[in-house]
C-alpha cells in the first residue's frame, strides 16, 4: 500500500514583515522572480500560512511574465494548485503579460449572492428545519445532481452571450436581480463559440444545481451591524433573515479550464516562458491562445451567473411555499452577487500611470471603494457590496470595499475563511462525531447528500472568518458591515 | 495499488504498481475510490471502451483518468475495475462498472477536474509510482 499521507511540507523561504498585517516575499529570494510576493495576514494567521506550500505558490506567480507591483494573497489563503487559493495578480498587456487559467481556477466565476428578506428571526426560527428540509428536496444539490433546467446547446450558447438578462427574457430574474450582480450579470465580449461540445454537455442539466465540495445554501441571521451607514445602504439590520448562495459554473466551467490547460500545454514553451509549476500555463493576453481562454472563460462566468440566479430563484419557491405567500412579498431582493474565482480586464492605477491589466482573483474578491464608476448607482456612495461566507458554524460577513483596496489590491479582499484542515484530516477529525448534531446543539440545522460532507465542512476545517476579516479591515481592503450567523444550510 | 493522500482544499491519488499498466488500473480505481469512497458499492455488470492516444506516459495518464471522469461526468458511469493495454501510440482499456443509481449509491465526492499541479509518473527499482491530484 502506498503512504496514504505523504509529510506535509510548510514554507521555509523568507517572509519579511512589512507591517502589522502585511509580509513580503522579496523577487531578489528566487532567480526569476519579477516582482515581491505580498501576504496580507497577522500574528494569528501568519502560522498557518507557513504551514503549508502556499506562500511558495505566491512566489510562482511572481515568474509570470507582464505581472505588475505584486503577486499578492490575501489572509484566507491555502495551497492551491497553480496559484494558491486566495491569489491575486494583475497582468499588463502592453508589458507581454500573460493569462493563465490556473489564476481563475477550474471553477470559473465560483462566487456568492445574498438575499435579503423582510423575514426577522421570530418570524424564521419556527420554520428553519421545515426551511432546510424543503431547500434540500427541491435544490438539486450534491453529486451527479442535474436539475430541472435543461438547455440546449444553442440555449446555453444564448446564455452565455447575454448571462443574467438571458435568463429575464424569460421570466426567471428580474430587472433589479440583473443590476444587483458583478457586471451586471454579464462579463462583456464572452465568446460562447469557443466553448467545447463537452463543456456544453456537462453544463446541460447544471444550471440551477448547487455541485458539491464547499458550495451551499445556507440560511442566515444578520448578527451584528458593524457599520449603520452602509447597512442602511445595502438594506441590512440586526435580526434581519437572509440567505446565502455559493456555487459557480459547474462542469461547464471546470472543462473550459481544462479545455485551456491542454490548449496551453506547449504555449509556455512557443512563448519562451519560463514556468517553476506546469498548472501555472499560461499565455499572452494578446496572442491567440489567451484571446481564446478569455473568450470562453467570460462565456463559462455568464454561465456562473446564470446558475446562482437560478439557484436564488429555486430559493425563493421554496421560500414562498414554506411561508405561504408569494415571494416578493417576503422582500427577497438580491443584496449582491460577486464572483471570486475570475480575471477580468480593468483600469488600474500602477505606479501612477492608467493602466489596462488583466486582474486575475483566484479564490479572492473584487472589493472597489465608493465612487467607482463599476459599482451600482444604487450603492456607489456607499461602496461595493462584498460577501464572505465563512464557515457553517460560526459566521459569514458583508464587508464594503475599501479605501485601500485600488492602491494595495487592485481593488481586492479576501473571500471566505479559507481552509486550514485538509479533507482527509477533518473526516479523520469528526470521526465518532455526528457533526449534524454538534451543529444543531449550536442551533444551525444541517443537511449533506455526499457521505462525508459535513464531516469535511466541519466549521473547525476552517479559518475563523472573523479573524480574516479582521485583516483585510485593517489592512484597508474592505470594512466590515453586517456579521452574519447560519441558521440552516445545505451542502453537496 | 492505491492511496488518497491529503492536499488542503483538494484530494490526491497515488500509485504504486508492478507494471505501467497496472498503475493506469490502479489510478483508475483511484478516482472512483474519490468519487464513490466505496468501490464495493459498484457492481460490474457493464463494460465500456476506451482509446486514449498518447506517447508520453505521464500525459497518457492524465489523459486517461481525465476520459474516466469525463465518463462520469458525461454518462454518470461508476467503474471498480480496470484492464489496460499500452502501446506506442496510446492505451485501449476496459472498464466494468455501472450507471450510478441514486437510490443506492451514496457519492462522496463531486470532481470538478483532473489537475496538472504535481502530476507525476515515473519508473522505480519495483515498478512505477503515480500522483494525481484532483479539484474538489
């Protein structure tokens, strides 16, 4: 039998402390570097972070060519594959930057949206196992898990050009559901041709579907108002029931990943790229192999899209029937909804010039301070809306981007906890625990399809969020809004 | 043979076998033991085809547990056991396995893809070791 868990290796290379939450990796630490690695973390954090080999992935981005000021990681950061998870770098076409698929993830635009309700907990507490119970029969969730929504190959090719507004041509969001999501829904120049026929089939019948692995829906009660101001602007109060959706783009997604990734096998070597791991492929913006990752990505994202709309619409049926009135009239309005797995092309400030960079956020969320023209009218004064789900256990945050965030990130925050036990140590860690239980003592009713997924989501496989957030608060990249606490939650 | 090993958000296959072709059987059970975390829930009433063209064995590999998943994926076929033959061209395998029933089978994991980081193939004094890691 092989050894079933090889010796964990942690970081050993340099990490300077700039300052209070912020360490650095110097460029001069590994030949062919071309800018510092930068963590954002505290004394709390910074253990774990060299507990595993992500921090030496920070330093791997920081080989790709065109990267500009930093190859950056934000506090929930874990060893990844390619780049670490919670990974952010901005590449710069003009400077023969490139765009690797590995800086997104095989989960294109994986993200989350929260729905507010006019719901307080008297009113939920009753019906919260009846909630999750129903949210579970009705949700497709779990694995092999298709839904109700089944389209063609010329449909998802229709959606994916338009994304969310595709899906309120036909009665399934409204004119408010399209305004309240990252880009409105639809991550403009998407090339849906370029989307293989595999791809296609696997996203068939998952458009609406929850998937597995960290994605769920869960049932939340606004806990604490960190910031009057921007709770009142995002339409948030103490004891305030909402829900949480987190999934991306399905199989479609993850085979336009891997689509690229054997596309760009050989493109390292035809560019002369130097690479130090192999899943960080890559190739210029502007050569043929990156115009086509582009094109299908932004297809695969509006796709992502498209599925949490349909996952909130399914959220508020069951909603509807639980409490017997027709959903609007529970006031279930999307707060916002924001990708965290995606690389997007924006206009940055670098090095006081106006640049045109191709932001890479791998497990890491765009957090823009107010008054950027990207935010929605309805929320520029205040700021973009950020989401943070955390664990199943303890909480989940709203935060509002920064006034840090354009000069530090470009105009990034963290995006959840992030892992700090692995799969395998967390099933060993709950066994002879019914972690069901331990949760409903903690009053959070929960339900899993998959035979150890609660086991593996168990809160204490995570970060404490409010720790990380804590950090990137400090740090200026986002603040804190509204503290969150499940009730319920349904997982893969 | 084969193991899981830990990787902190993911999961990872490694191999050890006799023979090349039994490191491709043994990855293949591999990625059902993640899918299923029982292959004793499979029975192996079906048999299916595969042809994978290559001529590097480490990228043969990936290739070739990359179609299993695809069959999952696409066809929500289960395989517990594995017949393999390589060539200079390629592999043709046999796989025995069923659809998966949701009224029986209980699934533990959901792969999103077969991924390249530390993927790794080589011949030892004994044989051939394999790693894969795959995105939960």
């Amino acid at each position: 039998m092989p050894d079933p868990i090889p010796k964990r290796t942690g970081y050993e290379g340099p990490l300077q402390r700039i300052d209070d939450c912020t360490w650095r990796i110097p460029k001069e630490s590994r030949p062919g570097m071309r800018v510092d690695g930068l963590i954002f973390a505290d004394d709390r954090l910074i253990d774990l972070v060299k507990s595993d080999r992500a921090a030496e992935q920070v330093a791997n981005v920081a080989f790709l060519p065109g990267i500009q000021q930093a190859s950056l990681a934000m506090p929930d950061i874990h060893w990844g594959y390619g780049f670490c998870i919670g990974g952010v770098c901005a590449t710069d076409p003009a400077a023969g930057g490139v765009v690797s698929p590995g800086g997104v993830g095989y989960d294109i635009n994986c993200g989350v949206r929260l729905v507010r309700t006019n719901l307080t907990l008297d009113d939920a507490a009753p019906h919260v196992t009846r909630l999750v119970d129903q949210l579970l029969q009705d949700v497709p969730v779990g694995v092999g898990q298709g839904g109700r929504y089944v389209y063609s190959p010329d449909e998802l090719r229709g959606m994916m050009r338009q994304g969310v507004p595709w899906l309120a041509a036909r009665g399934l969001a409204t004119s408010d559901d399209v305004a309240c999501a990252e880009a409105e829904g639809c991550i403009p120049d998407p090339m849906p041709e370029l989307v293989s026929d595999r791809a296609l089939a696997r996203g068939a019948d998952q458009c609406g579907t929850v998937g597995a692995g960290n994605h769920f829906i869960e049932v939340q009660v606004v806990d604490r108002i960190a910031d009057e101001r921007a709770a009142a602007a995002f339409g948030l109060h103490a004891g305030q029931i909402c829900v949480l959706i987190h999934s991306g783009s399905r199989g479609l997604g993850y085979q336009v990943c891997d689509d690229a990734l054997r596309a760009l096998r050989d493109a390292p070597a035809k560019y002369g790229i130097p690479l130090p791991d192999r899943q960080l492929a890559c190739a210029p913006l502007d050569s043929p192999e990156g115009r086509h990752y582009l094109g299908a990505m932004r297809a695969a994202a509006n796709y992502a899209f498209c599925n949490r709309q349909l996952l909130m619409w399914q959220v508020r049926e069951v909603f509807a029937r639980v409490f017997d009135c027709p959903w609007e009239s529970l006031g279930m309005t999307l707060l916002y909804d924001v990708a965290h797995n995606i690389a997007k092309m924006e206009t940055h400030d670098v090095d006081g010039i106006s640049k045109e960079v191709c932001v890479h956020r791998k497990g890491a969320t765009r957090a823009f301070p107010a008054g950027h023209h990207d935010i929605p009218a309805r929320y520029r004064d205040t700021g973009q809306p950020v989401i943070i789900p955390g664990d199943m256990g303890r909480a989940s945050w709203v935060l509002v981007g920064g006034p840090r965030s354009l000069e530090r990130s470009f105009g990034t925050t963290c995006h959840g906890a992030g892992r700090c036990l692995s799969r395998t140590a967390a099933t060993k860690a709950a066994q002879g625990r019914s972690i069901a239980h331990e949760l409903e003592r903690a009053g959070v009713i929960a339900r899993s399809r998959s035979r150890d997924g609660l086991a593996e989501e168990q809160p204490a496989a995570y970060k404490d969020v409010d720790v990380v957030v804590d950090v990137v608060h400090r740090a200026g990249l986002s603040s804190k809004v509204a503290r969150l606490r499940p009730l319920g939650v349904i997982k893969g | 043979m084969h193991a899981i090993f830990e990787h902190t958000a993911d999961l990872g296959i490694r191999v050890e076998a006799p023979s090349l072709e039994q490191a491709f059987a043994d990855a293949g059970r591999g990625l059902f033991t993640v899918i299923a975390g029982d292959l004793g829930q499979i029975r192996t009433t079906t048999v299916e085809s595969f042809e994978v063209a290559g001529t590097d064995p480490t990228w043969l590999l990936f290739d070739w547990v990359s179609e299993l998943h695809a069959a999952f994926e696409l066809r929500r076929m289960l395989f517990a056991d594995f017949a393999v033959a390589i060539g200079a061209t390629g592999l043709r395998a046999t796989a025995r396995g069923e659809r998966y029933d949701p009224g029986r089978h209980r699934l533990a994991h959901e792969i999103k893809a077969i991924t390249q980081h530390e993927l790794d193939l080589h011949e030892t004094a004994v044989g051939w070791e394999a790693t894969l890691i795959v995105d939960i």
